[in-house]
C-alpha cells in the first residue's frame, strides 16, 4: 500500500524545510535601447522575411534541414517551485500589457497546462531544448512538500526537461537530498512516499558554483552538452553566491558558494577549448523591471525603463562566449538584452515563477564557426493559459499525489471572510502571521511581548474564493502548508529594548540597506518608517511603540519569531544575540490555532488593516 504521512511525521518532515528571501541590490535601472535591426549572415532566413533584428517575437527560420544556419529552439521557465496545481489568488496570474497601455490579468500556470503549451511550442521543431533557472522544487505546496518534492520530479521529467540550474531552495533540505532528488530512492528517514522506488530525476541539474569543502569540487555537474545532428549547445548552471544567507545553516553545511561570473567564465572557458562554443548561462539570481507586466518591452529607451537588480551587473561581466542567461529568483517576469563586456548586446530572460510563463527563445546556430548568430537571437515570454486542454498524463499524476495527500490537506483548520493578501511592506497576511506566534509564543510564556515574521516566509496568500470543494471562506491545511511550508519552530528568546529597536533598524541597513527586508509585527507594536531618510535612520526611534508607551532600552522583552530569525537570518543578526531560548512547534501549527481558535463559519477572521507601520514617502 502507498506510504500516508502521519501528522507527526509530516511534523518532523516540514522542520527541515526552511524558507527564501530576496538578495537584491538596488542596482541603478539599466536601460538598454532597442537593437538596431541588423541583417542575419549570409545564407541565414527568418520568419520576418530575412530582417534580422531583435524584436522580441518568435522566430521560426531553419526548424529543420542542413544548411549552414539552423534554428534552436531554446523553452524556458524558472521558480516552479512545486507548483503543479493551478496557483490561486495573484499568484496565479499575469499582468498583459495592451498596445494602447490598458493591462489585464490573465488566470495562468498549473502543469496540466504547462505541459500542453510546451508541447505544443515544440511541434515541427526538430531543434528543441527545454532549459530551467532553478527553484523548482522548495517552498511547496502541500501535494509536493508533503512528499519531499518527488511529485515534482515526476512531473518535469514528463515536461521533458532537459537541463536545470540548482537554486537556493534546492539547499533547503541539503546537499544529501538533493543528490536523492537527481539520482532516486527513498528518503532516508521517512521512506518511500508510495509503494514504488523513487526514480530519480531524468535531467541533469548543474551546480557550477557550489562546491564540496571536502573535495572542493562541484557537488553536482557544472556544465552539460546538448547535441542534435552535429549542433552543439552548453549549458552552465549556477545558483546565487549569497545562498547560504537565505538558507538554513543546515541546509549548506559542508558547502562553499562562489562568484557566478567568475564560474560561468572558468567553465565557459572549458566548453570552448572542449569544440563547445555555443553557451546558454543558467542562473538562479534575477533583476527586476521597470514594469510587472510580462510582456512590457524591457529594452524601450526613456527614463525608468530597462531593469535592474543583480543580474545586470552579471550579464554585464559575463564573458562574451556566453551567448544567452536564463536567470530567475526574483519571480520577475522580463526578456531585456544587455550588453556583454565587449559590447555586444545578448538576450537575459525570466518567466516569472510557479509555472504560470514560458520563454520561447530562438537561437541561430552557425554550423560552420560552430556560434550563435547572435544578431539573430529572438525571445519571447508566452502565458500558460488555462483556456488549453489538459494534459491527461498530467492530470493522472495530480490525482494520483493528491489521493495521498488529501486525508491531511482537506482538513479545515480556520475560515476567513476575504482575501488575505500578502502584498505590501506591511501585508495583512504578515500582520496575521505575527499575531498567531505571539498568540502562540504566550501559550509557552505569558510573558511573551511581541512577534516579528520575515516577509519571505510567507509564500502565497490565503484566497477567499474555494480553490477545490472546501467552499468559500474555508482554509484547509493545504491551503496553510502553501503559505507557510518551510516548517521553521517558533522561538522565544530575550532581547533589550536596545537590541529590539537595532533590530528593527536592521531591516534597512546593513545587509538590507539597498533592498529592506520589513519584518511583520505583531499587534500592539507600531513604528513609522520614514523612506524620505536613508540607511537606519528610515526607522524613526522615537516612534517606536508597545502597547502605546515608549520601548524601554534597558527593559527586557520575550520576543517570538521563527528560527530562521532567531539565528540570524536575512542579515537580521542581533535578533541571532538572544538569550533565554524556548523552541515550540513549528510556525503552521502556531498559524493552525489561530485560526482555529479565532473563527468559524459563522464568525471567519477578517482581513488585518495592516496599519501597524506608519509609512512616509
């Protein structure tokens, strides 16, 4: 008979799971101006009528045949993070930028859907390739966190997944697991997840830049070679260089991770002196836009345009061998040309996250220098619709986990009376969040005085509308794992006022000075942020209250947070320096008796006003 978690062992299972921030320098926006039209190498076609150029829209010269210049299409995507079931509320949705600049929203994602875009995209191209940029497992929804992620394995091996880079999120459970998710068998502590062996993924994943402390090796492949009839393309995959800050010190124990673009460059090197000169940089680090729509042209001159973030300065340096980045991370939706470090313009794309984009790239491939034609690189992010049938394997597979999963996830554990939203420096979900672990903190100490929850732990927000046949209002336990799926505990520890207040101040300095990481609070504390100012002075001390009096610098305050927090994570290091440590259960639970204990059909929780912190601009 298949394996079915007990709650106790799902406990054990989600307490190895720890959760993902953004590491983003709030980089100058760079814009880069539309590409002048240039003519492709003799003898090279295009659907445009031999134009060239590098409009975004696909291009479909030289599918087939053996001529000198062929046609590689390169499908992409990034972030699934375990996202096989349509993803509801916003994050299920793109925006769709109209010529005459009105947006829409667009229902997307779900793999039943993804797979059929996907395959349909490849159709007549002989000269396909279907690439990642990471995360595709971690911070998932119950069917495949509850599972260790195997569900979605199974599923991208039925997308036909050729090549991944490694993300930050595939650290969350360590370096042992994820060798367990490339190479198969049963977890090593909690066993098969049905009655068959685990097989495995069939793709590689490349992890350039991580290496082993004991071998000072990579601790997965760097590179792989894709080969179609003589064509020759390389892959390089790296994961960012601040992983080990976003992840559990457990996670990355043994581990060091290097410069992306001195990897890329070392290995970008090898390829070439290996006859491999064609090369496409998986890169799990990303930018952000100018716009949130996918489709917004990304190299439009004028002020504000273009992106920026980390991965413009990577593009920037990478060496001019690479020929195309497919990045990620940020969930960012863009496809922008940047130019190389000789000048010359090259195509960086992300398609968002959780399934709900991907990227089409057309790269012309000139058998004779064995290169990309690079005047000749096209792209384009398409939507996974939802108005396409399923994909029966698909939909066999879904039912098959969520058979497994139901007798824990269709369980009711709150109700709410609309969208609890997890937007916004400070978001209703966040203030929701931190109201449940100082609720749950004073059930250990009732002396606890108040919560902090990192906005990156809070995944996905809590819809109103029914996502299955729960109903309207109902939160299901899977519907509570989705938000919060990283099993972090609840921790008490003890801080003075002073550490309390440089705490906060260090959610804009420090390591957070270019991009704020804004911590939720819990109710009864109330500061003003004041982002006129700069560096910690954004945070107005004299501001700062509890319970409507002053903090008192020298007076001692039980404080709950997760234990991502409590040992010192997103750069937040004094909340590491407490003392007078009590670990809980884990943050679900504390989020569970909440709700619980607070709402019922007849009486469901309201959305917070999220008026905690006073925001100047």
């Amino acid at each position: 008979m298949p394996a079915t978690p007990t709650s106790s062992a799902l406990s054990a299972q989600r307490r190895r799971r720890r959760t993902n921030r953004l590491l983003a320098a709030a980089a100058g926006v760079l814009t880069v101006g539309a590409l002048t039209a240039a003519a492709l190498p003799a003898g090279a076609a295009s659907a445009d009528g031999g134009r060239g150029g590098t409009s975004h829209g696909h291009h479909e010269g030289h599918k087939g045949g053996k001529g000198r210049y062929q046609d590689v299409q390169l499908l992409s995507f990034n972030d699934l993070h375990g996202n096989l079931e349509p993803p509801t509320g916003s994050s299920g949705r793109v925006t769709h930028l109209h010529e005459d600049g009105t947006t829409e929203t667009i229902d997307a994602g779900g793999v039943e859907y993804l797979a059929t875009h996907l395959r349909e995209a490849r159709k007549g191209n002989r000269y396909s390739v279907t690439a990642a940029g990471g995360d595709m497992v971690g911070a998932s929804p119950l069917i495949s966190g509850l599972f260790h992620d195997e569900p979605t394995i199974e599923a991208l091996n039925k997308l036909d997944l050729d090549v991944t880079s490694v993300g930050n999120h595939e650290f969350d459970e360590g370096a042992q697991e994820l060798a367990r998710l490339q190479n198969g068998g049963c977890h090593p502590t909690d066993g098969c997840s049905t009655d068959k062996k685990f097989k495995g993924a069939d793709f590689p994943y490349l992890a350039a830049n991580v290496l082993d402390d004991r071998t000072g090796k990579p601790v997965l492949k760097p590179y792989w070679v894709w080969k179609q009839n003589g064509v020759k393309v390389g892959f390089i995959g790296v994961t960012l260089e601040g992983t080990p800050d976003i992840v559990s010190a457990e996670g990355v124990k043994g581990l060091s991770f290097r410069d992306e673009v001195d990897t890329i460059n070392k290995y970008a090197k090898e390829l070439q002196r290996k006859g491999v000169k064609s090369i496409v940089a998986l890169v799990h680090e990303g930018g952000f836009p100018a716009s949130s729509s996918y489709n917004y042209d990304c190299d439009s001159p004028g002020a504000g345009d273009g992106i920026s973030g980390p991965i413009a300065d990577i593009a920037e340096n990478v060496s001019p061998q690479v020929d195309a980045l497919v990045t990620g991370h940020t969930h960012a939706a863009y496809v922008c040309t940047i130019p190389d470090p000789a000048g010359k313009p090259r195509m960086v794309t992300s398609a968002a996250s959780f399934g709900r984009l991907y990227t089409d790239t057309t790269l012309t491939y000139d058998r004779r220098t064995g290169d990309i034609a690079r005047t000749a690189v096209k792209s384009a992010n398409h939507v996974v619709t939802r108005d396409v049938p399923k994909a029966p394997d698909m939909t066999r597979l879904i039912a098959k986990w969520d058979t497994l999963a139901a007798p824990i996830g269709n369980r009711a554990i709150g109700y709410i009376s609309g969208d609890i939203v997890k937007d916004g420096t400070e978001s209703p979900l966040g203030d929701l969040i931190a109201d449940a672990q100082l609720a749950y903190g004073r059930t250990l100490d009732p002396e606890t005085d108040l919560a902090l929850m990192n906005p990156g732990g809070i995944r996905a927000p809590l819809t109103h509308a029914a996502s299955a046949g729960e109903g309207d209002g109902v939160v299901t336990y899977a519907e509570g794992f989705t938000v919060q799926p990283f099993a972090n505990t609840v921790n008490l520890q003890d801080f003075t006022g002073a550490q309390l207040v440089q705490a906060l101040k260090e959610q804009v300095s420090g390591a957070n000075e270019a991009s704020p990481k804004i911590l939720q609070v819990s109710a009864g504390l109330t500061y003003t942020l004041d982002l006129t100012e700069s560096g910690a002075d954004r945070v107005v001390t004299d501001s700062i209250r509890l319970n409507g009096g002053p903090i008192d610098e020298t007076a001692t305050y039980r404080v709950a947070t997760n234990s991502f927090l409590a040992g010192g994570g997103d750069g937040f290091t004094t909340l590491g320096e407490g003392t007078g440590d009590l670990v809980g259960e884990d943050d679900l639970t504390a989020l569970e008796q909440y709700l619980t204990a607070n709402s019922s059909a007849t009486h469901p929780i309201a959305p917070p006003a999220a008026d905690r912190i006073t925001i100047v601009r």
